[in-house]
C-alpha cells in the first residue's frame, strides 16, 4: 500500500480519515485509535503547521469520550502550535471552541 512511508502530512490524513470512518461507520474506537495515531505521528515531524490541525481534529472527535471541559486544553494547545506557524484560521478554530464549551458548560469566560 505504502512504497515510501509516511510523510509530514500523514499525520492529518489519519486525522481526517478518522473522522470520515467515524461518521461513515461509527467504528467509535477504531475512529478514535486512528487519530490518536495521527496525534502521535505529528510528534515526530517538526510542523507547528500540521500538529495544530492534528490536534483540533483529535479535540472534535474526542468529545463523545470525556467530558467537554476536558476538551478546553486541546484547543489550548491547537492554538499554541498554531500561532507561531502563521496559521490563523486554527488559532480562530481553537479560540471559538474554547469560547463555545465556556458557554455550553456556564463556565466563566476567561
């Protein structure tokens, strides 16, 4: 299947796949397995750039498994990989869900 590896960019391709096979399936474990392989995979490459996008996918796919209070540090995360690499419209992403779970929580917002 693979002649040469995995590149850079596997890593959100793992992530999309997921949530793809997450909404065609709803294979919830194996959904969740990809993209934390995904997430784990970005680790090693050095791209602020795609570890952002990496994480706000695992942060949306990972809400049906803890509660949505615990999702507010990937998004906190997303935003600090994201900001530094240019990448605005993640930095915004990662801003609004953060705003999103204070409200739907009636947390205090920061």
């Amino acid at each position: 299947m693979m002649k040469h590896g995995v590149t850079e960019s596997s890593c959100l391709g793992y992530a999309h796949f997921a949530i793809f096979y997450n909404e065609a399936f709803k294979q919830y474990q194996i959904s969740f397995d990809l993209i934390e392989l995904g997430v784990k995979m970005s680790s090693r490459f050095h791209s602020n750039l795609l570890k952002a996008q990496t994480i706000f996918c695992f942060a949306l796919m990972n809400q049906w498994r803890a509660p949505l209070h615990d999702h507010l540090k990937y998004f906190q995360i997303c935003t600090e990989y994201a900001a530094p690499s240019g990448d605005l419209l993640y930095v915004a992403y990662g801003k609004l869900h953060i705003m999103m779970i204070h409200m739907w929580t009636s947390a205090h917002l920061p």
